[in-house]
C-alpha cells in the first residue's frame, strides 16, 4: 500500500503550500542521492518528489484530498460519469466523501433507489466502478457509451529538455504494438509531474469516448545539475584571487550562461542564490539557482604563481585553523 503523502513529507492535511514546501526542500536535501549514499536514498527522494508533484498543485491535492491513493486511477469527468451511470442504473446514485489518503479506501458511496447506502469497504474498488463503466449491458442495454479507461506510463526527460519544454516524439510499447506519439513537454516540467495526452488511452465501447494517456516525468540525473523541486543546485568554480577579493564570474544554468557576483572573501562551500533563475513555474514562482563556490588552485603552478603565493604565506596572518 502506498505512504500517504502528507506522512512522506511530515506534514499534517492542513498544511499551507509554505509549509509543504519547506518540508520538501528539507527532506530533498537530506535524501537526494548526489549527497545520501545509503542504498535506499534514491527510492526515498523519488518518494518524496512524487508526494510533492501532487501536494504542490493545488488542483491535484484536492483530488488527492478527495479520492486518496485512487485518484489517478479516477477519470477527470468523475462526476459527470457517475451521474451518467446513475441515471442509467434507474435510481442508483453515488457521492464521494474525505478519503484521508493512504487510508486503503477510496471514499467512494453508493445509494441504492429505495435509500440503503455502503461505501466501498470490502468491495474491490476497480470491480465496483468497471461494473458501472467498463462492464456491464451491451450499448442497448440502457447503460449508454462505456468510456474508455485512463492509462499511465514514464517519461524520461534531462533537465535542460525539461527547462525549455518543447516538442518531442516518444515510442510506447503495448498490446496492439509500438505506437509514437507528439508530445509537447511543458517549459519548467519537474520530476513526478504528469503530462496528459487527451484521448490516447484506453478504446471505449462504441461512440463513447477514448480514455488519456498520462505520461509520467522522470528527470534523468545530470552531473551538472542538482534538481530540489523547482530548485536548481551547481558548483561554483573559482579562483582563489576571485574568492579572495570578489568577481563577476559566469555560471551555468539549463536556460544557457549567467552571471553572479562572488562576494570578497568566499571560502568553498558558500552559497549564492540567484533569484528566480531555476525552473520555471507556469503557474507560479519560479525556482532559484543555487551555485555553491569551490575553490581551486592551479594543478601545475608556474615559477612565478609559485612564487606570488609564497609572498602570499609570508605576508599573511590568516590561519583557518585558528577558533575564531
């Protein structure tokens, strides 16, 4: 059974987009696999983005909120469909109440004409709502159309493809064979996020309509860039001059080459941020840059660098070691 998202990030239902977002980046530092080496590091970040992708979006956490574990596994015309099989079935009728999430129940209940009621406890869900629409009576049977079903597969994206989006052809393997498909990856697209192709799902009866297909991101890792949800990580490199007495240097980002200002006396490992400057959000805030200073020193000093640092030593009474 899956881990209800709000348990993943630590997070309790009533949570504020701020707080879920703090809980996020806290764990994502902790768990990413570029800096946590346990073996189970990288399943556990990926654990973490996918409860963000949805708790982060307002839309899909109130589907989340509603339909628990279920609700990708829930058409987007919920409703519209229910009151269809309703009417169809002569007197049933069905409302959804709080799912609470990882629970193991989708929340669904059902009222039969003369006023009993059950929710699904006990009952196969998939068999309970595939009986009202996807089995069932031929179409003159008095049931109608049966839509087809939704259906879901990944994506693998690198994170410069997903920063500026675009048009690309992907070939699916299934039943029926290889099919390829036109899709156009949304600018700012992160880890987790579903991209939907409406239509390319499952066949429906006929003159009912197709289900989509959803398309599961999946950011492959870059040795250049560190990704915490919207949030971009890379290193700095600098010189020892430029971190000692502060430069205008270029940094790389997936959008192409930017600038930041190395303030006097950075030593490694100092962060800088760059407003803005991470993924793009189409519906929000952007996320920010984050470049981390390393310093570096020549590998093979020439006889005068050799030379100007030795002054160096001798001038200065810097000593790193020393408790300040």
């Amino acid at each position: 059974m899956a881990r209800d998202y709000y348990d993943v990030l630590g997070v309790t239902r009533t949570a504020s987009a701020e707080e879920i977002q703090q809980a996020f980046r806290k764990l994502a530092r902790k768990h990413h696999p570029d800096i946590n080496k346990d073996p189970g590091a990288e399943e556990r970040f990926k654990e973490i983005n996918d409860a963000y992708s949805v708790l982060s979006d307002p839309a899909t956490r109130q589907r989340y909120d509603r339909f628990g574990e279920n609700f990708r596994q829930i058409p987007q015309d919920y409703d519209e469909r229910v009151a269809a099989g309703a009417g169809a079935r002569g007197g049933w009728s069905a409302g959804v109440g709080g799912a609470g999430g990882g629970g193991g129940r989708s929340g669904v209940r059902f009222r039969t004409a003369d006023g009993v009621d059950f929710d699904d406890s006990g009952v196969d869900f998939e068999d309970l709502f595939g009986g009202i629409f996807g089995r069932g009576r031929s179409a003159g049977g008095g049931w109608g159309p049966v839509p087809g079903a939704d259906q879901e597969a990944e994506i693998q994206l690198g994170v410069e493809e997903a920063y500026r989006g675009g048009k690309r052809g992907i070939t699916l393997g299934g039943p029926s064979g290889q099919r390829t498909y036109d899709v156009n990856i949304p600018r700012g697209v992160v880890d987790g996020q579903r991209i939907r192709l409406a239509g390319e799902g499952g066949r429906g009866s006929p003159d009912a309509p197709p289900g989509d297909l959803y398309l599961r991101v999946r950011i492959k890792p870059d040795g250049r860039f560190r990704l915490e949800g919207r949030d971009i990580h890379v290193v700095l490199l600098v010189t020892p001059w430029e971190a000692a007495l502060g430069a205008t240097v270029p940094v790389s980002t997936p959008g192409g080459t930017a600038k930041v200002t190395v303030p006097a006396g950075s030593s490694s490992g100092r962060r800088l941020r760059l407003r803005g400057e991470g993924m793009p959000n189409p519906r929000g805030e952007d996320g920010d840059l984050y470049a981390e200073v390393r310093i570096m020193v020549p590998p093979e000093a020439t006889a005068r660098e050799r030379e100007l640092f030795e002054e160096l030593a001798a001038a200065s009474a810097f000593d790193p070691r020393r408790p300040r």
